[in-house]
C-alpha cells in the first residue's frame, strides 16, 4: 500500500474552505427561524441560556470569550434586532461604545447621551430600544441615576444585562444594559431591587432582615432622594431570580415595623460565566471531505 500522502497547506485551505460553507449555510438557515421570534434581542433571557449551554459544551482551544463574541455577533446580525443603542457618552465613552459593540454587535449605531439619567429616559417609552449605563454610584448629596430605574410593572427603563458577559477576573460589573423589558429568569440570574428605609435602619440591620427571610444579598450603592432627605435609597443585588411579588419581600418589609419606605425590583440580569481557554481538553480535529459534504 503506498503510503500516505502529506497534508498540504492547499488541503487544508480546502477544508476551511468546505467548513467555511457548511457554516454559512447553517446561519443562512438560521436567520429566518431567528426573526420569527418577535421579542427584540430574541429575549435577552433566551440568548443568554442559549450562550450558557454553549458554554457548557465548549471545548478546544477557542476560548470562552471568542465563542460568546461570536456568537453574540450572530445573534445581532440575525433579522429584528436592534440598530441603535444610546450609550453614555462620559469621560470613558470610548469603554461603553467598546460594551455596546460587545452586547449588540459591531455593526450597532451608537447615540452618546451626557448623563446616565438620559439614556434611561431614552430607552423609556420604546421596548425596542435599548441603552448601556455604567455602574450604580452613591451619592449623599442627590439622587444617583440608579434610583430612576423603573419598578417592575410599570412601563420604563430597567436593567437587563451586566456587561461584559463573560467575566475575566474582575469583581465588579463594568456597565449595563437598561431597556424598557421586564426581567426575565434564564436559569442562572441576580435580581436587582431598589430599597427605601428610614435612617433608624442601619445597612447591616437590612441585610439581616433580608437572610432572615432567605435573600442572599450584596449592597451595590446607596444614596438618598435629595439631599435634605431623612431615608436612604439602597441598591441592592439579589442571588437568583425573584418576581416582584416573591413572598421573602412581603417578610422582609413586616419584620422591618413600617422601617422601609418601599421594596421594589427593577431588572436583573444573566450571572456572567467565566473566562479562559475552555476546560475540554484540546482535540485535534481532523476534517474528511465527508464530514464537511454533508447535509444542509
């Protein structure tokens, strides 16, 4: 038998080739079943799980960061997504746009607006439309942008999504995204509410009131309403996903006397998954002209 010949770079020029089709007749295919879904973002929710169980089957040397980048440019590509985003336009607006290309896609029209407040009033009245904020902050002396969130329920802006999707080490979120969209469940999330109290109630006082009812529960920011204001507003972030009308709020607020003034959630969003080169072992793929001819 004579022996076999070497691989050439040509062969495998021909392989990608034959690849390079196979994936774009797929994505041909996917487009439509995509654009049936009238929900904007294929529901922010939905994407994020499909990213998740991606991530579960990743293997190989592409890493963790490359496949969601991918595939979120998939996603934005597909029909019916949307075509402009309002950024905050700060003193790091080049870090949002880079967040916003991230989460929507390279191809994404970008309107900077001057305050964080803006973009919430922005994505206000339009599901459709969507903005990228930066982190909650705290201030004693006005209202911090974070206490316009809407309730959910009501009609207005609330955070959907922590940027960036796929965590690289850092502890912190570095923007979000807020839209006029209801929080929905994706199988791993964090709620976020927005708690009114006296000042009779200290912060450690409230996180206990809050694992006495079963919330596991992380302080974001605080601030107050203006500031002559004798009640706090708090930021809180919330382990899991729960509804507006979660029975642990309903103890939370008993237990506390007439101590808060109000408990409300507005938004939440997909925990981010972990980065790096992905836990599979690396294989190396061999591709036969069969494996590549098959069906469309």
């Amino acid at each position: 038998m004579a022996p076999k010949r070497p691989q050439t770079p040509a062969d495998l020029a021909l392989k990608l080739d034959a690849l390079d089709d196979k994936i774009h007749d797929l994505l041909i295919r996917r487009a439509p079943l995509a654009g049936a879904d009238v929900a904007p973002l294929g529901g922010v929710a939905q994407q994020a799980a499909t990213l998740r169980r991606l991530a579960a089957r990743h293997k190989g040397e592409l890493t963790l960061g490359g496949l969601v980048h991918i595939w979120r440019e998939v996603m934005s590509a597909m029909p019916g997504q949307p075509r402009l985003v309002h950024v905050y336009a700060g003193d790091r607006i080049a870090h949002y746009r880079d967040l916003a290309r991230g989460y929507f896609g390279s191809a994404v029209a970008m309107e900077g607006e001057p305050s964080p407040s803006a973009v919430l009033h922005a994505c206000a009245t339009n599901d459709a439309v969507f903005g990228v904020v930066p982190p909650p902050d705290s201030d004693e002396n006005a209202a911090p942008w974070w206490t316009q969130l809407t309730p959910a329920g009501q009609h207005g802006a609330r955070i959907l999504a922590r940027l960036p999707l796929v965590d690289e080490g850092g502890t912190q979120a570095l923007g979000y995204v807020v839209g006029a969209r209801e929080h929905e469940p994706s199988g791993d999330d964090a709620t976020l509410i927005i708690l009114g109290a006296h000042d009779s109630l200290s912060r450690a006082r409230l996180q206990t009131l809050m694992k006495q009812a079963g919330l596991e529960t992380q302080l974001l920011a605080a601030g107050r309403e203006s500031g002559n204001s004798q009640a706090r507003q708090y930021l809180w972030e919330v382990q899991g996903f729960a509804a507006p009308d979660d029975p642990r709020f309903a103890v939370v607020l008993e237990n506390a006397a007439g101590g808060i003034i109000r408990l409300v959630c507005v938004g939440g969003y997909a925990k981010p998954m972990g980065a790096g080169v992905a836990s599979g072992a690396a294989e190396a793929v061999t591709v036969e002209s069969e494996d590549v001819a098959g069906q469309s």
